[in-house]
C-alpha cells in the first residue's frame, strides 16, 4: 500500500470514527488506528478489509461480521440502511403517506440495539415502528408484517451465520423478502446518505408490542394440523442456542403433542452458540447432542431448528443403519409434499422448490395431478409463486402456511412433520419406510451437495468464468446433452449466475457462487428408475455409485490450483 494510499485510508478511518454514534466501535477504531500507524501491518490490513466498501445490501439485505467500520455490521451501518429503507418506502407511498414497519430480532450480539436504531429512524421520519417485544423466531416477524398490515417489516438476525456475525434482513408488505428491483432502489438511498450524524433518530416514540402478535402466530400455524390427526410422538427438540425453544415448545402443546424432550446445554439463547461452532444443523455434528439423547431416552423424532427458528432440520431411526441419521433436505421436503398429497388438495394448489432442490417433488406432484414449478434459489422466489400451497428448497427451508407466513418456517414444518410421523407410527409404519415407498414409486432421486471456497469474491468470479469457457461434453463417462447458462434467463426464470449440466443418464449437476460468502456450491442428484420393489436395494446402491461418480468429476472441474 503506497503512502497515499495509507493517508487516504486513515483519513476515512477518523471520517467514520467521528461520525459513529457507537462508543464501543469508536474505540475499537481508535485502537486500530493507533496500531496500525505504529506499523503493524497485519492491522493496516485489517483496517484496509474494514474499509474496502459498505457492507453491500442486496436481496438478502445484509449480513457480516460484527465490527467497527463500513465492511462489518454495526450501528452506523444499520442506521444507514434503516435511512435508506425508510426513504424507499416514502417513495413508494406508505399508509397515510407515513411508512408502518415492524421490527423484530434475535438474540445474537447487539441485535436488540440494531432493532432500536431502526424503530428510532422510522419514527424520526414521521413513519409509525412497531417493535417486538422480546428476541422471536424469524417466522413471528414474517407471519406479522400481513397480520398488523404494515408496509415493511425488519428482521435482525443471521439466522444459521457463525456467532460473530449478524444480519439485517427486509421484508416488503406482501410478507415476502425484498427481490430485484427493490433492494436496487434501497441500495441506492443507502449509498446516498453521506453522514449517520444527518440522519434524523427518535429517541422514543415506536410501539412496543405484547406477546399478542406472538400468541396469534401460535393460533395460526397449529392449523397446518388436520383436526384428529394422531399426536402420540415422542420428539427430542434443540434450538441450538437460539430463540426457538420457547415457541416451540408453545406451538407443539397447543397442537396437542406430548411435552417434547430439550437438549438441555441448547435450550436457553446464547449468542456466543459454546456447543456448536457453526449453528447450521446442516453441518456435520451439529446435532449430534440431539442424537445423543435420543440414543439415551429414545423416541420417534429428532427435530433441530437453526438459531431464528425459520429452518427445520430431523432425525430418524433407520434400521438399515441401525442408528440415528440426519435427514436430507430435499428428504424432507418430499416427505411433506407428500404428506400434504395423502391429505387431500385443490387442483389449483401450487407446490414449489428451487432449481437447486431435487426433482422428486416434481413427480410427486405430477402423479398428484398438481402444478410444480421451479424457481431461483431463496425464498424470497418461492414465496411468490401463485397459487403456492407449499415449497422448499434443500437448505432445510420449508414453506407449509403460506397464507400465514410467506417464507421458509421450522416451526409449522416441524409440526407438520410430526403429524405425518405420528401418522405413520399408529399405522405401524416409519418415515424411512416411506421414503423408500415414494422411491419405489418415482424413482430413487440420490441428491448431494459440496461447497468450494475460495480467497474471495474475485476468485469466485474466476472460478465461473474458467466453467464458463470449458464445457464438458460429458460428466463421469455420461454424455452432457444441454448446459444452461443460467445467467440468460434459462425456463423463464430471472437471471441468476450458474451453470446447470444435464446428462443424458438424467442426472443433473448445478454450480453456482454464493451470493454471500466467497464461495461456489455445487449440487448434484441422479435417478434410478426400480423396476419392482424388490430392486429397490440395488436401485439404492447403483445411484449411490452414479452420485459418488460425479461428485468426483465436478470436484475436479471445481478445483482452485
């Protein structure tokens, strides 16, 4: 780094200090900066990453380190956005011509103060802020924006993220995540606020709601259950150290289940997660206390929600092993599409999931006489399919109320798929005998997933870039018939950047970056046809082999010398 650049560097370091209304990341910078001028290079470094640019927001609003400085999420940060939220919305035209948001959070580090900016911004602006009375599950957040009619709604959190992180993200008055063209338009604001000192905040003024908004949530996904449907289940239930627990708990006792089992060290919300490292039940591990108790009290289920309660992850015991395993994902969501099939639905009811998730669902539907469609990545696409009576995708994110809530929900999942294993146990069957039922039926669909991570987003771009200009002609000795460049639209959808291979075994491999971690994850799935039941262990074994296959083959396309 030149001297000039240094300068320049420094200079916006005591810019954003001074400006910042937060003493505690004031000093962090001061601290920094004093190091830095002394000559240790790595915190120069450091200062360079923390100043590199704003913390971008896009669909997924925003989500980062905390830390002090326009890379990482902190009160200046927040504020800005709040700003840049609230101008969006006048521009839209709220209610009254003042815009109604409301507000929820976590229990993550600072995300109560994150949720108080925003409320002190909205009411500065003549706008009316409704704030949740306590750290909710991100499904009470989503299930309040249509229930009170407010025209935006704020959710504090990072959701499954590493303990240092924390997240911002925005719903529009339809229920829905903020997509293109909106988060453009609030970027734009964001970007357009010069100091937080010129943003005007309330010291009071916003709404501080009661348990009500909470208590009419609990109401409302309960209904997901057909009345009389068998509740005999014993269940073990962990919020891994989030704000699920208690709404759990609620939302399975007045459904009428048996007192579920906690995992006692994940009960209580901690945002500093001491028994996991990473608080995604997809991760390896994970839940492995979960599956620990169940080994030590049996029972039926395993259910794990991730720290904000809108992902919905389970364990069965399944006799082929001879223990507990994780359900998959794309498992799951067949399992409750299908569930929702043997109950009954309207010929205009919608099932939905993304282009990601397997294709299981889709012949599910098919054979059901239904509408499947396919969608981008996020809820925030699958949300807004009409007619939609249910969608997933395999990040554990399942939709089975979206009239009450129109984003991936754990806790009606969780309950929706207890009523179908209460339902098998008292017809003396097991989810994994069903899972190899719907195989029998349409095929076993063997889906797997990896993520390669790289240095950063410019590696990511380098990564796509070398796929993009060496097209196999075939994939693990399969030929390729079509490669879609997904960045042009592909089957109608809006443009994404990846690449999804079809081979002519019907197998089907996706690459993609992340829209928020330098990185590129891959999915993978193949279909093998079982003649008869009895077929069905070698149908199993043979694409298992497919799958291995050409996960070997992408893993060496994917590679990073």
């Amino acid at each position: 780094m030149t001297s000039a650049s240094t300068a320049q560097l420094y200079a916006a370091v005591r810019a954003w200090r001074d400006d910042d209304p937060d003493a505690t990341t004031r000093g962090q910078l001061d601290r920094l900066l004093a190091a830095a001028e002394s000559g240790d290079a790595p915190t120069r470094t450091e200062l360079a990453d923390r100043f590199s640019g704003i913390l971008e927001f896009g669909t997924a609003g925003l989500r980062g380190a905390l830390g002090a400085g326009p890379n990482r999420m902190n009160r200046s940060v927040v504020i800005r956005a709040a700003a840049g939220l609230v101008a969006y919305l006048q521009d839209e035209g709220g209610i009254g011509g003042a815009p109604c948001v409301v507000i929820g959070f976590d229990a993550r580090h600072s995300s109560d103060v994150f949720a108080r900016d925003t409320a002190a911004v909205v009411v500065a602006a003549g706008g009316r802020a409704l704030l949740l009375p306590r750290p909710l599950p991100t499904p009470v957040l989503a299930f309040a924006i249509r229930h009170l009619g407010t025209d935006a709604g704020v959710m504090v959190t990072a959701s499954h993220n590493p303990a240092q992180d924390n997240g911002y993200k925005v719903y529009l008055g339809d229920g829905s995540q903020i997509v293109p063209p909106a988060d453009i338009e609030i970027a734009a604001h964001i970007a357009s606020v010069r100091r937080v000192a010129d943003i005007p905040r309330a010291a009071q003024g916003w709404e501080t709601l009661g348990d009500e908004v909470a208590g009419h949530y609990l109401d409302t996904v309960v209904q997901v259950l057909e009345t009389g449907s068998p509740r005999d289940l014993s269940i073990v239930h962990t919020s891994l150290h989030g704000v699920g627990h208690d709404t759990v708990l609620d939302a399975f006792a007045r459904a009428g289940f048996p007192v579920l089992d906690p995992v006692p060290e994940q009960a209580a919300p901690d945002p500093d997660f001491p028994t996991v490292g990473f608080p995604n039940p997809e991760e390896p591990g994970v839940i492995d206390l979960a599956l620990a108790l169940a080994r030590q009290d049996g029972c039926d289920l395993v259910i794990a929600n991730d720290p904000d309660a809108d992902r919905c992850a389970a364990a069965v015991l399944d006799p082929a092993l001879g223990d507990w395993r994780m359900l998959r994902g794309d498992e799951v969501g067949a399992l409750l599409g299908a569930h929702l099939v043997s109950r009954g639905l309207d010929p205009s009811d919608v099932f939905a999931s993304s282009i990601v998730s397997s294709r299981l669902l889709a012949s599910i539907a098919r054979t059901a006489g239904i509408r499947h469609e396919e969608t981008l990545t996020g809820f925030k696409w699958i949300s807004r399919v009409p007619g939609l009576r249910y969608g997933y995708e395999e990040a554990l994110g399942y939709c089975v109320a979206p009239e009450a809530v129109r984003d991936k929900d754990g806790i009606s999942a969780a309950l929706l798929l207890a009523e179908l294993a209460a339902s098998l146990k008292a017809a003396g069957r097991s989810i994994p005998r069903l899972l190899d039922d719907l195989a029998i039926e349409h095929g076993v669909h063997a889906t797997d997933s990896f993520a390669v991570r790289v240095d950063g987003f410019g590696q990511t771009e380098l990564l796509m870039s070398r796929l993009e200009n060496d097209l196999p002609a075939s994939l693990a000795g399969i030929d390729v018939v079509r490669i879609d460049d997904l960045s042009r639209g592909e089957g109608g959808l809006p443009p994404t950047e990846g690449l999804r291979y079809l081979l002519a075994d019907d197998s089907r491999a996706i690459v993609r970056p992340s829209g928020t971690e330098p990185k590129v994850k891959v999915y993978l799935e193949v279909i093998e046809p079982v003649a008869e039941a009895a077929m069905l262990g070698r149908a199993k074994h043979a694409a298992a082999g497919r799958l291995a296959a050409l996960r070997s083959e992408l893993e060496r396309l994917t590679s990073v010398p």
